[in-house]
C-alpha cells in the first residue's frame, strides 16, 4: 500500500504543470492559488477519507509586481529563526556582509541571492543607520525592490561586549595553535573567524 501511494504521489508532472508555475512576484492571494488537480486525483485515491494537503503557495502573501519606475525605498524583511528583527520595513539602502564582499542594496536593485558571512548588515534609514552582526545566512534580492534577509543568528551591535570578543578571539586562537584532529581545526577555525568578524566590527 505504501508502495502504491508513493509510487502515486511522486509521479512526474506533466510537461503542461511544469510550464503553469509561477515566480514569486506572481504568487496568488493565499488560498485562492489554483490547487494542482493531478495531485489532488492521486492523493484521494490512496487515502480518500483525507483532504489533500496545502502547499506552501496557499499561505504565501502576493508580492507586488515589478514597477515600471524605480522605488524611492526598499522593503526589507530581516528574519531569524526565532523572531523578525524587520517586516516590510521601507529604508533607503542596506549594506549586507556576503561572501564576496560588502553589497550595498538600494530600490531597483537587480534579482540576486547571495549567501551572507560574519559580519555587519547596516540598514540605512535617512541619517540613521542601524548595524546587525550576523554570523551566517543568505539574502534574496528581487527585482521589485523587496529584500529578504534570513540569517542563522544575529544582534545588535550596541550589545555586543568587546571583553567577551577579545576573550573568544584568545581562545579560539589557542585551541587552533593546539587542535590535532580536522575536526578541531574546523571548528577552532570557525570559532577565530566569527569572533575576527566580531572585533573588526568593533573597531571600525
């Protein structure tokens, strides 16, 4: 039976489904996203006394459409795993730490994913400028002037103790110097390269 389900479940679309997908800024309001019916067919076969299952597109908010002008501001989103630092916020520009360098994003920006390194995301709002440390994470850029930026961890610089850095920053450099095993230089290595991030952000 389970066999028979899956075999079922995880049939190939058909050429038609595959074309009919939408990108993100063409998403449909949640709960009116057409369900797709080959799914649906399969799925009340196997297990008819259950409704099928939503998909991710049913909860997804439309994005707006790309404008035919450029945007005087861009709406950030800045999530962790366990709150939203930012929603839909409207700011000037923000300067994200990815892994090829400092990348400044302003409205109109060319679609872009770029996965994020130790280091400051500053979001710029006028003449205030707010700075996040981030240890890790990517940034989804689109092309209608919305950024998502998701990262493992993040904090406020202000709350930052340099003490405790400087005190990681010897330890972790004692423990590479010592480290005889691959695994205990990965992660002595890991350890040096966020808290070298963490005292450069400190000292400017």
């Amino acid at each position: 039976m389970l066999r028979r389900a899956t075999a079922l479940l995880t049939r190939p679309a058909s050429s038609s489904l595959r074309a009919a997908r939408a990108f993100s800024t063409e998403v449909a309001e949640a709960g009116d996203a057409p369900a797709n019916p080959a799914f649906n067919e399969a799925w009340k076969k196997v297990v008819p006394h259950i409704e099928p299952p939503k998909t991710p597109l049913s909860f997804m908010k439309p994005r707006p459409a790309v404008p035919s002008s450029i945007p005087t501001k861009l709406t950030v989103n800045f999530v962790l795993p366990y709150a939203s630092e930012l929603s839909a916020k409207e700011v000037d520009m923000v300067i994200i730490p990815a892994s090829t360098g400092q990348m400044g994003v302003l409205p109109g920006h060319v679609a872009t994913i770029a996965e994020l390194k130790p280091g400051i995301l500053s979001v710029h709002e006028g003449n205030d400028v707010t700075k996040y440390f981030v240890s890790s994470g990517f940034a989804f850029i689109h092309a209608n002037s919305y950024a998502d930026i998701i990262a493992v961890e993040a904090v406020p610089i202000d709350r930052v103790d340099a003490s405790l850095v400087q005190k990681g920053l010897a330890e972790f450099t004692q423990k590479l110097n010592s480290a005889s095993t691959d695994l205990e230089k990965a992660e002595a290595q890991i350890g040096l390269d966020v808290h070298s991030a963490l005292n450069a952000a400190l000292t400017g």
